[in-house]
C-alpha cells in the first residue's frame, strides 16, 4: 500500500525584510518581517509513504534532490514526532502512531515560477511540505503558530507563507523557538484594491544565496546591526498600522525604503553582494520618478535576494498605468505574451 496527501502553498514577498540569522540551526532571525502572501506563485506537493520505501527521497520540479540537509531532515523529524493514528477514508487502512517512525517518505514538489530567482521558491516549497507531511501524518499543531515554527526550520521566510494575506514573523525571544512564528495581520480580503504586479527580470539562479549572504552580513555589514536593531522595530509598527488603515502612501514609502536599505546593506557586506541588475534599477528610477511627478506615491517596488521586482499599486486603475509605464520603458516584442514577458532578459 501507499498513502499519499497533495498540498498546495502560496509563496510570499517581504515589505519589511528578514536579513540575518541569530541561530543558523534553528534559523532565528534578528529582526521581525512582514510580508505579503502572493497567491499565484505556488509550489505544489505531493508526499507519499509506504512500507516498500526503503528510504525518504526528494523530487524538486522532476528532478532528484538529495533530502540529506539537516533543515528536510528537522522538518521531517518535527512532523513525525507529532504524528498520530491515521485512518485511510478511502481504503480503510489503518497507520499507527507508533508505525510512523519506521515509514520512509518519498516527496515531490513543483513549483509554477522560476525556482532560487529570488521569489521566494524556498518559503513556498518548506510551507507546502510541512503542511502535506502534517496532514499525511496526521500531526496536530500544540500551540497555535506551531507549524509555522517548523517551516521555519527548513527556510526562515518559509513560516510566513502558511497564511494568507498580511502575515508578520514575530523575531520572538526564546532560545528554543517557539515563540518565533508566523501570524495572520489581515486577511487578504481586508485590502482587496491593492495590485501586485511581478515584473520578471531575468529567470536565472542567483549568485549568491539569501543563507550564504546573510551570513556574510552578519558577519561584516555594520549597517546590518543598526537595521535589525534600530530601523526595523520602528518600522514593523508602522507598517502593521499603514496595512490595517490601508494607507497606500505609508505603505509604499516603508516598503520601498526597506527594499532599499536591505539592498544597501548587501552592499555593506564584505566582499558586497549584488541581487539586482541595471534592468531593476531602472525599474526603481521609474517608479521614483512617476511618485515625485505626482507627490504622491503611485507605486511601489520591492526586491528581496534577486533582480526581480515586486510592484504595488493601490488599485486596478493606477495598476494599468503603471504597466504601461513599464513596457513603454521597456518594449516587448509586437508578438510577446505579456504575462510571460521578461524584462531585459536580452542583457543576460
Ligand atoms: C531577502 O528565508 O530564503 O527574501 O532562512 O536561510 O532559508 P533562509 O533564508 P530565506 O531568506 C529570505 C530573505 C529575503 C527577505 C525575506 O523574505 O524576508
């Protein structure tokens, strides 16, 4: 026999970035995050157990992955301490509690959007296996935000994408963790006018991973520790307040000043880390200047460790606008699919 749950787990963006690790094993952050859930960036997986699986085995978008990390390996290990009495609904087949242990995993996992280029494909593949191996396992959470713990565990930005909506990541304080979770700000419904375009620049894998850079950071950038200690708190409180009030011009002014100065302090790093290119720069020159020509924020932009960029506009209306902006700025091909389109990828 096989069992086998599928799950389906939304990727997210930060406005207020998490950049920095306190503990690398249990990925504690330094600073709190906030970010927003982007529905239509999704991973997909299927998780299956079996008494004829000899090992736990890993497939990331068709291809073998080996699952010898020690973050799979603690994701894994958290859910299987949890598990309890399953009963199959269709077949009837019972899995007890204590069989859970002896029984190997196989995983397979496909995400719609191009893997490592910086959206966030790690927090949608990390959510999705611990919410699918959960149900599989019939793991119940003791604590509210638990599971999120254990996302968290596989990629930090992984917790924040178990919610919908506005979701914060609480840096918490204990040494074990558990009081560093996810939780819902508001439902997505609560700001249904606001529009996220992703504009893809180029589809390739980053240089440098958000895990190695921000390592570095930690390590060399003093501009890190003014961030996490300073900056950060203060703007975790206003963003929550512009979010809940739906004030677009605080929102856009806090968001695209974090992306910036977490890109400033990849550049404070030693040797400095580059995430985005000449095509995302002009992306930010036009949607600084569109915002000073009105006086007003139009639109906003954040960039987490790629040269993709991710854009707001409050509503439907100023969102075409600022499309057309960017493919005067940026002309495809008279032929092109837009929605597939990407941005000066001719560069590359
Ligand atoms: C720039 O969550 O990918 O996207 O915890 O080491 O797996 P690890 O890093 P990861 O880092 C994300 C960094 C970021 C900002 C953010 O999502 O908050």
């Amino acid at each position: 026999w096989v069992l086998m749950k599928t799950a389906r787990a939304p990727s997210n963006i930060a406005v207020i970035k998490y950049w920095g690790k306190r503990d690398e094993k249990l990925i504690l952050p330094i600073n709190s995050s906030i970010s927003v859930t982007l529905d239509y960036l999704f991973a997909t997986t299927t998780v299956a157990v079996g008494p004829s699986f000899t090992s736990d085995r890993l497939w990331l978008n068709g291809k073998e992955v080996s699952m010898e990390s020690e973050r799979y390996k603690n994701c894994l290990q958290q859910i299987r301490s949890r598990a309890t009495d399953v009963t199959d609904e269709k077949t009837g087949l019972v899995v007890k509690k204590e069989d859970w242990k002896d029984l190997h995993v196989h995983v397979a996992s496909r995400n719609n959007f191009p893997t490592a280029a910086g959206l966030a494909s790690s927090a949608a593949g990390f959510a999705c296996l611990v919410y699918a191996l959960a149900h599989l396992m019939g793991a119940k959470e003791t604590y509210e935000g638990e599971f999120s713990a254990i996302a968290r565990l596989g990629s930090g930005s992984a917790c924040r994408s178990l919610y919908g909506g506005f979701v914060k990541w609480n840096m918490g304080k204990e040494d074990s963790g558990r009081d560093s979770i996810a939780t819902q700000i508001v439902e997505k419904d609560h700001w249904k006018d606001l529009v996220i375009i992703i504009a893809v620049v180029s589809s390739r894998q980053k240089e440098t991973s958000s895990t190695a850079g921000m390592q570095t950071s930690v390590k060399t950038s003093p501009l890190l520790h003014h961030r996490a200690e300073v900056v950060v708190p203060k703007r975790i409180e206003q963003m929550e307040q512009a979010i809940l009030k739906q004030d677009f011009a605080t929102f856009a002014k806090l968001t695209c000043a974090d992306s910036n100065q977490f890109h400033a302090t990849c550049l404070d790093t030693s040797p400095p880390i580059f995430y985005m290119n000449d095509t995302s720069r002009r992306l930010i020159g036009l949607v600084e200047k569109w915002n000073a020509h009105e006086g007003t924020p139009q639109a906003a932009y954040t960039f987490d460790a790629g040269p993709n960029a991710v854009l707001f506009a409050p509503n439907n209306e100023v969102a075409k606008s600022l499309l057309q902006r960017i493919l005067y700025l940026f002309p495809p091909a008279a032929d092109a699919d837009i929605s597939k389109y990407v941005i000066g990828d001719q560069s590359i």
